[in-house]
C-alpha cells in the first residue's frame, strides 16, 4: 500500500489513526488514508488563516502560482489518475482526463478578466465596486468526481485572494492528498490545505469559527445539515445537492439518431453524475422505439475494472451506493416494471449492469428520487404539457435537456424547464466559463464562470468624492 499524507501549512503531514479506502472494482481495501484529529484540522484552519492576507496582497503572484499549479498537475497526471481509478472505479482514461480537469479549471481562472467595475464617474464622485476575498474557505468535496468538483472550488477561491482547507469525501480521499501534495511544491504553504477523514471532520468544518465560507458539492441531507451549521457564524455558503434531471424528447426527435448521446448523457461516469439524464419522458408514439435504442446500447456498452482496455463503465463507487440503485431498481421491477440490461462482471466489486426501466411511472422511486448509478427510466407522455409539468414535478431543480429536430421548438420548451441549466439536443455540456448551479432543494449559489468566483468575494463599495 502507498504512504498517503495530508499538506498542511505546506508540509505532508501523517496522523494517529487511519481509515481504509476501498477498491470498488475488487470490494477490498487497498489503502490507508490519514484520519485527521481535531487538533489536526485546528493547525490546517489556523495555517491558511495565517496565509491569506500575504497571499490576497498581489494579485499577479496569484495568476503565477495558478499557472505553475495546472502545469505541474498535468505533468503528473500519471501519477494521479491510477489512484483515481483505484478509488473510484472509473476508467482510468476518464481519471487522467479529470486531473486535466483540474488543470484546466486553474488556468481558467488564473487568466480570467477582472475589469473595474465603476458605476459612477463624474465631476461629484467616482464610485467603484471592489471585490475583497472572504478569507479562509472550507471546501468539501464528493466521491464522483472528487478532483474535478475540487478544482470548482478551489481555483476561484484562490484566484479571488482566499485559501482553502479542502476536505474530500472518505471514500475517494487519497487522489486528492496526492493532488494536494503536488500542488505544495509550487503554492505557497498554507494556502491550500488538504486533510482527510469522516463525515465528523467535514461536521467539525463546517462548525469551525475559522471558514467564512462553506463551499459543499453532496446530497440535500448533507447540505441541509452544513447549512444548519453554518448559520449560527453567518457563513457564506455555495451547496450544489444534486438533481434528477429529466429529458424530455419531443415528437419530431429520431430516436436512432440521439441514442448515442442521450446514452452517453444518462450513463457517463456509470450514471454516478450530478447533472446526468436521470430520467427521460417520451412521447407515447416514439416509446417503444426510444426504449429499445436505449436498451440496445446498454447491452453493448462493456462494465469493468477501469484498469482494463475498453472498459467504458466502472463500478458503482461504493457499497452503500450499489444497493440503493440494485433496491431502486428491485422494486421497479417488483410494481411490473420491465428490465433491459447490459451485463456486468460476477463476484467481486460493485458492479451493476447498465439497466434501461421500461414501464415505471411517476410515483416509483426509479423517477422521483436521485438514483445515481447506472439505472434510467423511460416514461412516456402525452403531450408537451404532461411531459414538463411531469419533470418540473419534484423538488430538484439542477438541469435538463429537451431533444427535437426543431430547435427552436426544443428551445422554447427548455426555457420551461425549472433548473439552473436547460440543454437543447445535449445534455452534461460543462465548462469553466459557463456558470452552475440548481434551483430549488438542488442547491444555493453558483460555481463556475466570474458568477463562481464572485461567490467567493464580499461586495465593496469604494466611493471617493471630487467635490
């Protein structure tokens, strides 16, 4: 097993107790991670407290040190994806691609704009808007897409003057001490902390005096609780709580030809995506065919370890996970829904055939809830009214996609759509310029784009008067 450390204020940092990190394509542990003790995180909070003004006061140096962190991330990448994989099942292309990932969120932002924004220049009085950073950010992370979501929060974090204590979810924390790790050579010690634990640790920041902001990527219930921790300090605060995201197709769409990629949207990361198709609504005379060109591209779709050539579709992340999806899909079954799987690896891992579900109806938790795994339903509607106010029907709200020939008609029907994204004939089209963020039980704030690093600034208003 590989000797992971926590960084702290720069340093690699070991700790009394460990905790075991589970292999999902095998369901056996393969590493220890560092369990971070109260003390611990009190010497994280306290370094990068003692680190943000030095790091607020040059913005340049900031640009820099961005820059040098995305290079020397993707120059090791192949020291990080295969942790990655090992961790959370994905393929181990997907993995080095999210390491990338984070590169690219860095350079992002280290060469975004940030204009002067004056609101007022006359002979009275010149009236700026100056953005100031908050000043130590609590980032907690989930075990999806554990780089990627971290790179979300941390790059505007640090581009605006902030430093973070990064927290990673217990399940998937050792690609991110790594990252961490890298990362200290080239930034400045104390600006990016990274410590490992249990739900108690990220409990403990979230009700630290230290974070005036609380950045959270998870489920409602988690969100709910930082929420309710965070109010007695007025913590500033950015929840993204996932959705269960529908697609409606409309009656001029050829299920042949979206197959692919309504496929790829609903199923990519083995279904294991915030904002993935978790849902689609059909018209009644295109049913059967949306079904089986579904279904036919399940079956052909190859599950595996990620380590292996070809594989495109991990396990499920954990345990915990893969039975609530196998017991969301049971019950489908069981109230007469129809199955129609791939097939996946026997014995060990957390494997679960990617499952197209004929004949669930609004109601059945395989559509109400967030499945997060490799199980779609497929409901038919009977118009366009049935159709939106059946996927606008529920407390989510993150995003959706409507698929059409007429574009312009899909668009229309996309403005409807109650979510922070709606996705004409695509779905899952992410970038670091595009802002996110879910309305509803889905989330508070927005990531990405100068939405997402104002997120992390408090508003000034800096008034000089001339006269």
């Amino acid at each position: 097993m590989a000797d992971f450390t926590m960084t702290i204020d720069g340093e690699r940092v070991t700790s009394a107790g460990t905790f075991g990190v589970v292999n999902p394509a095998t369901g056996e542990v393969w590493a220890e991670a560092p369990d971070c003790s109260p003390g611990q995180l009190d010497e994280a909070l306290l370094a990068a407290q003692a680190a943000q003004p030095g790091w607020a006061a040059d913005l340049a140096a900031r640009r820099t040190a961005l820059h040098a962190a995305a290079d020397l991330l993707m120059a090791r990448v192949g020291e990080i994806a295969p942790v990655l994989t090992a961790e959370q099942g994905k393929p181990l292309k997907e993995a080095a691609e999210e390491v990338f990932g984070f590169a690219y969120w860095l350079k992002y932002y280290a060469d975004l704009p940030l204009p002067r924004e004056i609101l007022q220049d006359d002979e009275s009085a010149l009236v700026e808007v100056v953005r100031r950073p908050v000043g130590v950010v609590a980032a907690i992370t989930p075990w999806n897409f554990p780089l990627v979501l971290a790179s979300w929060k941390v790059a505007p974090a640090l581009l605006a003057g902030n430093t973070v204590v990064l927290k990673p979810s217990p399940y998937t924390p050792l690609a991110t001490l790594k990252a961490g790790e890298v990362l200290a050579e080239v930034l400045p010690a104390g600006v990016l902390n990274v410590v490992s634990g249990g739900d108690e640790l990220g409990a403990g920041l979230a009700r630290h005096e230290i974070p005036r902001k609380i950045s959270f990527t998870g489920s409602v219930a988690t969100g709910k609780n930082i929420a309710a921790a965070a109010a007695p300090d007025l913590k500033r605060l950015t929840l993204e709580l996932g959705g269960n995201d529908p697609a409606i197709l409309l009656d001029d769409v050829d299920p042949a030809e979206v197959a692919d990629r309504l496929f790829a949207a609903a199923f990519a990361n083995n279904g294991q995506v915030c904002a993935a198709v978790k849902r689609v609504y059909a018209p009644r005379s295109l049913y059967g065919e949306v079904v089986e060109a579904l279904a036919d591209r399940a079956r052909r779709a190859r599950v595996g370890d990620g380590t292996h050539d070809g594989v495109a579709l991990g396990p499920v992340n954990n345990r915990r996970q893969l039975d609530r999806v196998t017991g969301l899909v049971e019950r489908a079954r069981a109230g007469g829904a129809r199955l129609l799987a791939g097939k996946a690896p026997t014995g060990g891992g957390y494997f679960f055939p990617p499952t197209i579900v004929d004949g669930a109806v609004d109601g059945d938790g395989i559509v109400d809830e967030e499945q997060f795994g490799p199980a779609l339903p497929v409901v038919p509607y009977t118009d366009v009214e049935d159709a939106l106010a059946r996927a606008n029907g529920t407390t989510y709200g993150l995003s959706g996609s409507v698929w059409g020939t007429d574009t312009d008609r899909a668009a229309a029907v996309a403005e409807r759509l109650e979510c922070g994204t709606a996705w004409v004939n695509t779905h899952f089209a992410l970038g670091p310029h595009q802002p996110f963020g879910g309305h509803k039980w889905s989330g508070v704030g927005t990531e990405n784009g100068v939405w997402g690093y104002h997120s992390f600034t408090d508003l000034q208003v800096l008034h000089r008067a001339k006269a």
